[in-house]
C-alpha cells in the first residue's frame, strides 16, 4: 500500500474493534495518517485474505505435525508461505490422498530401483529393474518396475513446491488460451464466433473476454485449451527445466532415454494438469476482479448521480397493452396520487390521457416528470413533451430514468411494507419517481445486482460481488449523509454502525415520538449503544433541530473544537456556520489539541464553511432528437444527445431514445489514448455523440464521441455505402490470422491485410473489444 507499518496496525485495531470504513476515513484520520476509503477497502480486503492463510496455514501444520514429519526447516518454510498457492505447494508430498501409483509402488520396494536410475544414469535400466521382478511383491517383469519407478519420480518431481512455483510463473507470462469451436455448434454459437478460431497471451486478455470464453465452454460451444508456451520441436522449455532441476541431461548414458521420458511423462501427467487448473483459477479470478471493479465503479456513479431534491415529481412506467402507470409523490416522496392510463397502441387513448396527466400535474403541483426507459419509453416520453408544449403554465421538466431493479423492488417484501395498499404494477411507477428525486435513497431498496451496471454479472462470484457492492452503497450514503427524520430503513441499515434491527428501531422511535430533536436524542433509540452512536452520528443529519451542528458532518465528539473556534472568531455558532469570510480568516493549527489533530481541524473548518455540503453534482436533463425513436430512424452521421448508462473495459453504452443502448468504443472516446473509460465518461452522463454505424439485424449501435470522425455504414445497416475505418484504426487486436470468408478474428492486424471484417464499424469494435453477444 505504500504506507507506514503504524498507519495499517492503527487501520486494522479500528477494524477489529468495530469500526467501519467510513467511519475510520472521516473520523479517525489522525489515528491513520489520513487513510482514505479506497485504501481501507483495500487493507480490508488483503487482511481478509491474510487471515484465511494463516488459518490454511495452522491446518496445514497441525496435519504434518500428526504425520510425525514437521521438522524445523519444514516448519520455517511454511511459515514464509506469502500466498495460498505457494502454501499448497508445501503441503502437497504430505496432503494425504488416496493410494497413488507410486504409493504402491513403493510399497512394492520399488524406490530403491527409482534412486539409482536417478543417480546413476550408467545403469542400464532393463537390467536394473530385473532384480525387482518378484510375484510376491506383485511386480511381474521389468517393464512392470520401471512403471511403478518411473510413478515414484514423476510423483517425486511434481512435489518439488520450488520447482512447481516457477513453472506456474512462467506459464503465466509464455502461456496463451486457445479457443476453438466445438462441431456442430456453429449455428446455435454464432454469439461467440470472434471466439471460433481465437487465441491470446494470458498477459494480455481482458477481463470481459475470459468470461465471455468461459460462458461459451460452460454453455458447450467452446472448447478452451491453455497451452504453456508456442508450440515448438523436441523437448518443451518446461521439460528441460525439470530436466535440469532434477540433474537429468542425455549424454548417451543406458538410463538416459528413460529418464527424458520420465521427465516427459511428468510434464504431462502431473505438472501441466496443475498448473493449468491453477492458471485457469487465476484467469477467472483476475477476470472477475475487474469484472467486480467495473461493476463498483458504475454502481458508485449512479448512486451518486445528481439529485432533482425535494420537488413534486410524476413517474410514468411505460407500457403499451397493459398501459402506462402513475404515480405522484410530493417533495417527501410520499405517495399522493396513482392511475393508469391508455396512450398507445392499441386502445390509443391519447386525449384521455393527456387530459389526466395535466389534471394530476395541475392538482399536487407537479415540477418533474420521471420517465422510465423500458417499453414504450420513448412513446411515453413524446407524450410528456406534448403535455408541456400544450400546458406551458405548469412548467414542467421530464427526464428519462432508468427504470433498472424497478420491477424487483416493487415485489420485494420492503415495498408490500413501505406500499401496502398499493398495486404492485404501480409500486414501479413510485421508483420511477423517487428516484429522480433522489436516486441514492431509492436505489438502496434494491439489490445493487439487480441494478444492471455490470458486465457478466451472472457467471461472477456471489460472495465476492455482493461483498464489493454492499461496499460501495456505503461509502455513497455516508459520503452524502443521511437525513434521519425522513430515511427509509433500507437508507437507514446503510449508515456506519447501524444494522438492520437498529434501523427499523430509529424509524419506530421516529413515528412514536416525532422528528428527532437533537443527535442526543439517537441514544433513547432502543439499542443503540454508545458504540453505535459512535459510528453513526456523523452520517446522520437533523436539519431544523435545535442545535445547527447537528445539520452538518461534524460529529458530535468535536463539537467542543467548534465552540473554542467560535470563540475564537468572537461569534456564536449559528453565526459562524456557513461564514466563509470569518472561517477563512482561521488557521487550523491554532484549535490542534491532543485528541483532535490538524486533518480533523481542517475538516471541520471546511464542513462549517459549507455545511451538509452534498458532493453529488447538480442536476440536468437529456434532451433526446425528436423524431429518432425506434433504431431504423437512426442514421449514420446523426448528433444525438444521451445518457451514458453504463461503463465497461471496451467502453460506454450511451441511451439515446431507441430502446437499444449503443457502444462508443474505448477508441472513439477520445482523440488521445484512453487506458480506463471511466477516465472520460461515467454512467449518469450526459454526453453528445455521432453515430458511426447502425446494424438493425443484430441490434447493434456504433457510436463515438469524437464529432468530426466519419460516418461507415455495414452491409445489414441503415445507410448506403461502405470503406472507412472502425474507429480508431486497428485497436487491440490480437491472435489468429483473418479466417475464411476474409472476416478477422482478434488478431492485431500486424500482416498487412487491409479488407475490413463483415458487420462494419460496430461489429468491428465489438470484435476488437472481444464483446460478441451486444450489452
């Protein structure tokens, strides 16, 4: 981490004594030397893992220790084991297992005959193994014992945790994965055809094309082989490594040839069998790493996308037969009105209910109206723009929201609590609404992998991405703070400290006794003790209560800091709060004492400046093209303005109001070279972009956020001609040469051939994305 001994053992007390890492990065910063969350999370993590180890490593003592075989050396050896694989290593010649062949083999007396080939290559290897022959023993001829020697060796070498360690090292930087396709499933795979005829370095596959492989061998279309290093002649790299390890070199000698095979065998029956299970749990992991990575991140910027705040807003959840839901709710969020209406096909009750939404705008004083992005979306949204063309003295403002997770709130148990007398079909609308307002208060209803901002969500770990994404919810709610006369439960169990139960207690506290008063008033909340109104007070906000501190992300052990600065400045506290000219005047050092340091001070100065200050950005909408509503209005060369809705390795999916996300390839994002996307655009954005290329058979966008790049139509697309480059030239390429038909694989395009791949510049940049199945 790059930090000091001191500042991780003070991170990991606080942990272990409860803490939380909002709590810790905001709150204890002296203790810490100014951690910040991302790092916290990340000691969080490797200490986890740390702590896994070394309870792997007891087990693994406490079994050789039983064994009668732990000696000093042995014990020093496991003891500096700095990961699970290297720990597995030394524990695999005493891990016990079934009876092998060269456990029998030994048990034949077979391993006085294996050590003295090894030794002494001069022995000639039939002769030697003559005198082992004994039907007593079991062991037949001589060629039966030079198989059960030839079993003790391979067993032998294929122990030696050293030697395994670095083969496993270099497989992993020579090595590449191979994919074919597997017979007869061309047609039904055609999905994962950029993987047909595919392979790539370990090193330099990304994480979006592992899963997509892996997808496709689970779903029997692939198959995946993981092959050490380019095939060559004669004896692999990783045969003469074993060779040399073990002392073993063809010198003409009588047990020279036998040996070589010895070693080959090994290779192929043991090491390579390993090490390749071992590398493809490496590949899924890294994969799913950066699959969980990507997810985070784009779950971090929707929960913290701009909020409308507290102002009158309508939902409207699109659908064609079964109609268009409504719902109304005030500043607050509370459900004040609900309908359903008929606008589209086919009853096409388009008056009726341009008549109904203006009498429920007109009568709860709508501002906003809150389109979700499913079916009908854009039908729904051209009604919303008639209803404020014909109805200027509302002056209303509609947005497009995505209505992602929607459905599963509105079955969850938490909405039968929250919406009991409401119909689930219109529970969607409320979302819809709500989280316009406030997307982060809703969202945290809903299971974040319900929320649909990542890539391969389905084929990654449970544990693992539940893990990280409870992670990033709360951040986001304690870096915005939680207003706790009006939270929900769900917004509530976010905050540092509180569970569940104490959630559903500050709200039962809050109906039996009115808004709390003062952040004292937490502790008469039936159990919460000290330690948890330690870890949430400073989240929680109680604005218009009878201390203004309490409005602010000072927490209450520092409101004695806050009274000697107001002292200080000669004001009182309500004067001083929001006073940057007087605030400004202050220096930090002066109000340092021994339980609050300069970093907490500075905080607090700048908190008192700008208090409850919401870091989320202000609030804007997208004006979709009028008249582009379906993908066949689309055309290549069009300016469109869209929401960026989601992020990945490749690139940005981009709402442009067609129903069907299109792709800025990570090429077309920039002029200059894009290593992350996220370093450009992240989801919630508003972005303007051209349209490269539109492939209606295969539902596929081509877009770019460069303007003046141009436009290249394909053969299954919406305009006339062809030529051009995909954007940003050859990209990434790499692996096979072009295969028949002349349509290129994932190769880098290095030999010079110049025909462009079939399915023009959409097909292209997914191909070199390695995407092959559209968002």
């Amino acid at each position: 981490m790059g930090v000091r001994e001191g500042q991780v053992r003070a991170a990991v007390d606080l942990l272990d004594g409860g803490a939380t890492v909002p709590f810790i990065a905001r709150y204890r910063k002296e203790a810490t030397g100014t951690l910040d969350d991302e790092q916290l999370r990340n000691l969080e993590e490797r200490l986890r893992y740390l702590r896994e180890l070394d309870e792997r490593r007891a087990a693994v003592l406490e079994s050789i220790e039983a064994q009668g075989k732990l000696d000093d050396a042995l014990k020093a050896q496991i003891m500096a084991a700095d990961s699970k694989a290297r720990l597995e290593d030394i524990y695999l010649p005493y891990k016990p297992k079934r009876r092998t062949k060269a456990q029998i083999a030994r048990e034949a007396g077979l391993e006085p005959l294996a050590d003295a080939l090894l030794a002494d290559p001069a022995l000639d290897p039939q002769t030697a193994a003559a005198a082992y022959v004994s039907a007593d023993s079991g062991v037949e001829d001589a060629a039966a014992a030079l198989d059960g020697a030839r079993a003790i060796l391979t067993e032998r070498f294929s122990e030696d945790a050293d030697l395994v360690g670095e083969l496993r090292t270099r497989m992993w930087s020579r090595g590449r994965l191979v994919a074919k396709v597997r017979e007869g499933k061309e047609e039904a795979g055609a999905k994962f055809a950029d993987y047909f005829d595919f392979a790539e370095p370990f090193t330099k596959l990304p994480s979006h094309r592992v899963l997509a492989m892996l997808r496709g061998e689970k779903e029997e279309v692939l198959d995946l082989t993981l092959e050490p290093e380019e095939p060559a002649e004669g004896p692999t790299s990783f045969e003469r490594r074993i060779a040399q390890q073990f002392g073993i070199a063809d010198r003409g000698r009588p047990a020279d040839k036998w040996l070589a095979d010895t070693v080959r065998w090994a290779w192929r029956t043991r090491f390579l069998v390993r090490l390749g299970i071992d590398l493809r749990v490496r590949l899924r992991q890294e994969a799913e790493d950066e699959a969980v990575r990507v997810f985070a991140t784009n779950l971090r910027d929707l929960l913290l996308a701009a909020p409308a705040g507290t102002r009158a807003t309508m939902g409207l959840d699109p659908g064609l037969r079964t109609g268009v839901k409504v719902a109304v709710v005030d500043a607050t969020g509370k459900v004040v009105a609900t309908d359903t209406i008929y606008p589209h096909v086919p009853r096409n009750r388009w008056d009726e209910s341009l008549a109904t939404l203006a009498r429920l705008a007109a009568a709860h004083r709508v501002d906003l109206i809150a389109i979700g992005n499913g079916t009908a979306s854009r039908e729904t949204d051209k009604l919303a723009a008639e209803l404020i063309k014909a109805h200027p003295e509302l002056k209303l403002t509609k947005a497009v929201v995505s209505e992602a997770g929607a459905s599963v709130y509105s079955a969850s148990a938490y909405a039968s609590a929250e919406l009991p007398d409401l119909d689930v079909s219109l529970r969607g609308a409320v979302s819809i609404a709500r989280r316009l307002q406030d997307p982060l208060a809703e969202l945290v209803k809903i299971d974040p992998r319900s929320i649909g901002v990542g890539q391969y969500q389905h084929d990654l770990s449970e544990v693992k991405l539940s893990r990280s994404l409870d992670a990033v919810v709360e951040d986001c709610v304690n870096g915005v703070g939680v207003d706790v006369n009006t939270a929900s439960v769900p917004l509530l169990r976010r905050v540092s400290g509180i569970t569940e139960g104490l959630a559903a207690n500050i709200v039962t506290h809050r109906d039996a006794n009115g808004p709390f008063r003062t952040r004292k008033d937490l502790k008469d909340v039936a159990r919460l003790g000290p330690k948890a109104y330690e870890q949430c007070a400073g989240f929680l906000r109680i604005l218009g209560g009878d201390d203004p501190l309490d409005a602010s992300a000072v927490h209450p052990e520092a409101y004695p800091v806050v009274r000697r600065i107001g002292t200080s400045a000669g004001t009182g506290i309500a004067e001083l709060i929001g006073n940057g000219a007087v605030l400004r005047t202050l220096r930090p050092q002066d109000f340092v004492d021994d339980s609050f340091g300069l970093p907490t001070v500075t905080d607090i100065l700048a908190e008192l400046e700008k208090p409850g200050r919401d870091p989320r950005p202000a609030f804007k909408t997208a004006a979709f093209k009028e008249g582009v509503e379906e993908m066949k209005d689309l055309r290549p060369g069009m300016l469109l303005e869209g929401v960026v809705t989601n992020v990945a390795a490749f690139g940005a999916f981009v709402d442009v109001g067609v129903h069907q996300d299109g792709l800025v390839h990570v090429s077309a994002l920039s002029r200059s070279y894009v290593s992350d996307p996220r370093d450009v655009v992240k989801s919630g954005d508003i972005v303007r972009v051209k349209v490269l290329d539109v492939d209606l058979p295969r539902k596929r966008i081509s877009l770019t956020l460069r303007l003046d790049d141009e436009p290249r139509a394909s053969a299954g697309g919406s305009g006339a001609g062809s030529g051009g480059q995909a954007p940003g030239g050859g990209g990434e390429r790499r692996g096979k040469a072009p295969r028949q038909g002349g349509r290129q694989g994932q190769g880098d395009r290095r030999g010079g051939s110049s025909q462009p791949p079939a399915g023009g510049a959409m097909a292209d940049a997914l191909r070199r994305a390695g995407l092959t199945g559209g968002r």
